[in-house]
C-alpha cells in the first residue's frame, strides 16, 4: 500500500513547454490566474572572463512544480479550522466547505502551492488527480509531459528510482517542510545562486 | 500588498488596545494593590478617566475584531476558527484577542461599579495585561513563519511591541489631555511617546537592509523589488521624524511652561477639548500614519513568484 504519493521532476529533461500546466488547468476547469502545477524558467549569467576571452556564462532551465504533498505540511498546520487534511497515502486535500478563505496557508506554503480561487472564495490547490489515482490512473501533468519530465508514485519507490535529491535552486530548504518529492537537477542548477539566476516569468508564476 | 488592508488595520488597532491597556490599565489595577503608590482616593474626574482610557481600549479591539472580518472570504464560517489551538497561531491570536477583549470587559465593568471589594477588579486588569501581552506575542509568532525568512527575524515582535507602546502611550496621553485637561502632571508619557518614537526611528534604520529593503531579498522569493517599498520606507522615517518634532514640542512646552510656545503649540486648545493641544493631536496622526505604512511595508516584505 502506497503510504506517501510523490511526484518526480526531471529538470535536465524539461523544456519548459507548460504541457503539464495546461493540462492540469483543463482538467480541473481552473480560471485565469489559478494554477494547481506552474513552471518556473530560472534564468541568469552573463559574461565570464576565461584567459584572455569573455565568454558567455549563462544558467536556464525549468522547474514544473504543484504541491508536494508534503510530510510536514505547514499549511495545514497553520490553518486555523483545520481545512487541510492528509490522507493515509499522504495526499493533503484542502476542504473547500470549511476553509474560511484567511490565505494563512497561502503564506505558509513555501511552494507557492496554494492558490486564491475566486469562485469558490477560498484557497485550492493540487489534488493529485486522487480519483484518476484511485481508479489506476494518472495525474494529469504527468500523462500530459511529452518529454516524460514528471512522474509519480509511492515516495520511497521513486526515491530508490531516481535518488534523494529534493531542492535546487530557488526552492526553499526542504526541511521546513519534508516535501513528498524527487529531483533530478539540471546541470546549471548548481551554479544558478553563484550567477544570481532569477525565476524569469515571475508574473506568469 | 495593498491588498491586507484589513491586516494592516486590525494589527494596529489591536496592538494599540494593548499598548493603551498596559499604560493606563496595569498601572491602575497596581495603585490600588499597592496603596502607597496610590496617593489620594479616586476622585470624579480620575474615576471617569479610568472608565474612558479602558473603553478606548475596549473599542479599538471591537473595532479590531470587526476588520478583522474583511480579511476572510468566509466570515460566517469563522465561527470555527479557534479549532486549531494545538498548531495554529491564527487560532491562538484570536484566542488571546477574545481572551483580552473578555478581561478587560470584565475588569471594566467592575472598576465602573466600584465594587466594596476592589481586589477583584484589580486581579481582573492584571490578568488582562498577562492576556493581552499574550495577544502580541502570538500575533508575532503567527508572522514568523520559518518559511517566511522575511518575517522570521525580530524585526516582527520588534516592530509589533513598538507599535504597541507608542501608539498606547500617546493615545493616552492625549485621551487625558481631552477628558481631564493637559498640563504638567502627565508630561511622563509625552517624555516616555519621544523616547519610544525616536527608538522607532533607530530600529527601522538598523533593521531595513536586513529586510531586503534596500540590499537583496531574504528567501526564496525571485519577484524583482519593487520601488514602494523604498518609499514607504522613506516615508515612515519623515513621519516618524515629523511626529518626534511635534511631540518633543509639547514636552518642551509643558515643561518650561512657555507662554508663546504653549501657544504656538495649542493654538486650537479648547477648540478640540479641555486640553488637547493641537501639536499632540498632530504628532499622534502623524505618528500613526507612519505605523500604517510601516505595516503595508511589512506585508510587502511577502513576496514569492507569483506575488
Ligand atoms: S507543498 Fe505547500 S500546500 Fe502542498 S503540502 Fe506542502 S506546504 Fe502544503
Ligand atoms: S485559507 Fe482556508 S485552508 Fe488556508 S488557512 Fe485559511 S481557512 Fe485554512
């Protein structure tokens, strides 16, 4: 029995097509503005003296990310009528009956994972396309990557696939949070600090 | 930003209530337990400022408490809202508010009917400041989230207790000024509002680069700066600056009793009340002004992608 879902992003792979992103505002009719899975293009560098020559010395990549479901959900802790809830397989569901729209939760998430939605004047966010994973399914951005960037499953399993790695860079320290996910960095990642990279579409995020 | 203006109300009134609350209300349950510092028994004038200094504070926190209500897109659901106690200190905030807002009810009503038992009301108004010092700490904590590196400095209690105590002090001050005239006997507090506004104005200036006011972002937070936070900055050290100017005048004032300067700086003296004197009235707007930018400040500071 799966005890924690998680979600794996491959970095090296992703192109930044927001394949993933649409998908999931499809399937879950989000309106403008709401994104449940948004992708962030870290951008940064310039020009580096090597010898005698300059030469171009620029980070870019991709990050895909949604909620992390995480093990130590600071959001539900934060909110004050327990609205946030985890599941036995560890997928953390928002109770859009009970939240009282305060957006505590909204600061607490260090992923940006919880979003303002107007219609039902409270806060949402991914589900895990639970039903679809109940039935034997898929979740949407996953199914919809066409560089197989995402992929999902029990958090052990993928971490003895793809390894422990759960942070790069802009993404907070993963210990406030223990998010339920696996990371394979891109190559520039670890350079994007030291070249004061910057998420680039911020007002797309 | 912009946007948390019912944040940025209900903190300042709500700080405000306890500032005012721990000028006026511990010091007037402590004269009575202690009676040497007591003087002469409560005449008229004093009773009715007691009731008037702690309704103040009673009507900032409903006041507070009603704002506070603009922030949630689910008001009638906030019934729920203390449910979370074990890890929520939005729940606890409240808690504490409620908590505060009842005790001092209660040690208002007591002191206005002036039981034969006066210890009772004592113990009341001293619970209450244990209450409402509570308030402010759990409204710090609620902002010092660990994944708000912004927020998680002392910078936040800091800021907060500062608000609290210069507000209260001069909001007293000038409550005492309307309802039983200025003068000589409560100079303390417009000597004790310069000290608090002028130690405001050096933890601003120390603490902004550390906010990313100037220097870069603490956190993960890539969203460019953005220039208002520059000017809010700005304007809350030329408010705060101003506001000393007018405070340290009436000080001055009552001090040397200056004939001219009296009049200069209580030009509308008796037009407003008994005693206010319109360069308190001045430095208090101006002093509050500041605050109010210092807090649209404060939640500016929030900034991930996306914000
Ligand atoms: S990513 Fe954010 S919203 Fe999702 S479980 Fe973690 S803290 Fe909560
Ligand atoms: S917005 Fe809703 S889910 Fe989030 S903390 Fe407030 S009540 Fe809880």
């Amino acid at each position: 029995m799966v005890t924690q879902y998680a979600f794996f992003f491959n970095a090296a792979a992703c192109s930044g097509c927001k394949a993933c992103q649409m998908a999931c505002k499809d399937r879950n009719n989000l309106e403008a503005g709401v994104l449940w899975r948004c992708v962030y293009e870290v951008a940064g560098g310039g020009w580096e003296k090597k010898g005698e020559a300059w030469v171009p010395s620029v980070v870019a990549y991709n990050i895909s990310m949604a909620c992390n479901h995480c093990e130590k959900p600071v959001c539900g802790l934060s909110c004050p009528v327990k609205a946030i809830w985890k599941r036995e397989d560890g997928i953390v569901f928002v109770d859009t009956d009970r939240c009282i729209g305060c957006r505590y939760c909204e600061w607490a998430c260090p992923y940006t994972a919880l979003r303002f939605n107007a219609t039902t004047n409270t806060v949402s966010k991914c589900d895990f396309c639970y039903d679809a994973v109940d039935a034997g399914g898929t979740p949407a951005c996953v199914a919809a990557c066409p560089q197989r960037a995402l992929d999902f499953g029990d958090l052990a399993e993928l971490r003895k696939k793809y390894g422990e790695t759960r942070q790069i860079f802009p993404l907070p320290d993963p210990s406030q949070t223990d998010p339920a996910l696996v990371i394979k960095p891109h190559r520039d990642a670890a350079r994007a600090a030291e070249r004061a990279a910057e998420v680039a579409n911020w007002e797309e995020v | 930003m912009w946007k948390e203006w019912p944040l940025v109300a209900f903190t300042i009134a709500g700080q405000m209530a306890v500032g005012v609350f721990l000028m006026c209300g511990v010091p007037l349950a402590l004269s009575v337990v202690f009676p040497a510092s007591a003087g002469p028994p409560p005449d008229a004038a004093t009773h009715g400022l007691r009731i008037a200094l702690l309704a103040l504070v009673l009507a900032l926190l409903a006041v507070a408490a009603l704002l506070s209500f603009f922030h949630l897109h689910h008001p009638f659901r906030a019934r729920r809202v203390l449910t979370n106690l074990r890890t929520s200190w939005l729940s606890r905030e409240i808690f504490f508010e409620l908590g505060f807002m009842a005790l001092v009810a209660l040690g208002t009503l007591l002191t206005w009917r002036r039981p034969t038992n006066a210890g009772l009301a004592e113990a009341v108004l001293i619970t209450a400041g244990f209450a409402g010092v509570l308030f402010l700490v759990s409204m710090s904590k609620l902002y010092m989230l660990q994944t708000v590196p912004s927020w998680n400095q002392a910078y936040t209690p800091l800021s907060f207790v500062m608000t609290a105590l210069t507000l209260g002090a001069m909001a007293t001050a000038l409550l005492i000024d309307v309802s039983v005239g200025g003068g000589v006997k409560h100079r303390y507090l417009l000597n004790l509002s310069s000290f608090l506004v002028a130690v405001e104005i050096v933890i601003s200036l120390l603490l902004a680069p550390g906010h990313g006011v100037f220097g870069p972002r603490t956190g993960p937070s890539l969203r460019p700066r953005a220039e208002t936070h520059r000017l809010l900055h700005l304007g809350r050290l030329t408010l705060l600056a101003a506001g000393l100017f007018f405070i340290g005048l009436e000080a001055m004032a009552r001090a040397n009793n200056f004939i001219e300067m009296d009049l200069m700086a209580g030009g509308f003296r008796g037009a407003i009340g008994r005693g206010a004197s319109l360069s308190l009235i001045l430095a208090f707007v101006l002093v509050l002004a500041s605050e109010v930018a210092g807090r649209f400040l404060f939640y500016g500071l929030l900034t991930r992608p996306g914000r």
